[in-house]
C-alpha cells in the first residue's frame, strides 16, 4: 500500500510571477523533485496548479511512498515539504499550508 504526503497552500495573482521559470518557489519546487526520489521508498512528486479560481492560486505537492515507514522518514528529514517551504516564507502565507497524509486504497 502507498501513503501521500499532500501540501497545499494558496498564492494571490500577483506571486504568479514566482512560479516562472528561476524564481524562489520555482526553484523549491523543482529542488523538492530533483532530490525527494533519492529518498528511500519514494514513489513520484507531483505539483499542481488550480487555473479555475480566479482571485488565488491554490498549489498542490503531493509526495508518494511505498510504505508507512518511508512516510515517516520523510516526514522527519530536511527534505519534508513543508520544512523546506518554509524557505519560501515571505511570500507564502505558512498560516495556510494544510498537510494532510492519505493512504491509498487497494
């Protein structure tokens, strides 16, 4: 069975621009993927982007991992999502980063 690893988090129309090409949340997301498959029982990353709601965008990184101990592992290094946004704090409200951990259904 694998278990995900979801962040999600809001930005507002005019921090559009951070997430072109070289920009400080670009650059955290492209390092999450870059680096989160070298961690043992990693599956796949993936990030979203809404395009339906006008006023914000709301941003999805999911994380997948083989078994409940890989989870926890990663939960607790450097490398959790959510500690390594915390980089990006300026410009993302933290208040509103919701994780939550699913697993998935045979």
């Amino acid at each position: 069975m694998a278990y995900v690893y979801h962040i999600d988090f809001d930005i507002r129309p005019g921090q559009m621009s951070e997430l072109a090409i070289g920009t400080s949340l670009e650059r955290i997301l492209g390092y999450l993927r870059a680096l989160l498959p070298s961690q043992p029982g990693h599956i796949t990353t993936r990030v979203l982007r809404s395009v339906d709601i006008p006023d914000r965008t709301h941003l999805i990184v999911q994380s997948m991992w083989e078994t409940w101990g890989d989870l926890q592992r990663h939960r607790q290094s450097s490398l959790a999502e959510d500690k390594v946004l915390t980089e990006f704090q300026p410009h993302v409200a933290l208040a509103d980063l919701t994780v939550h951990v699913y697993e998935e259904l045979d």
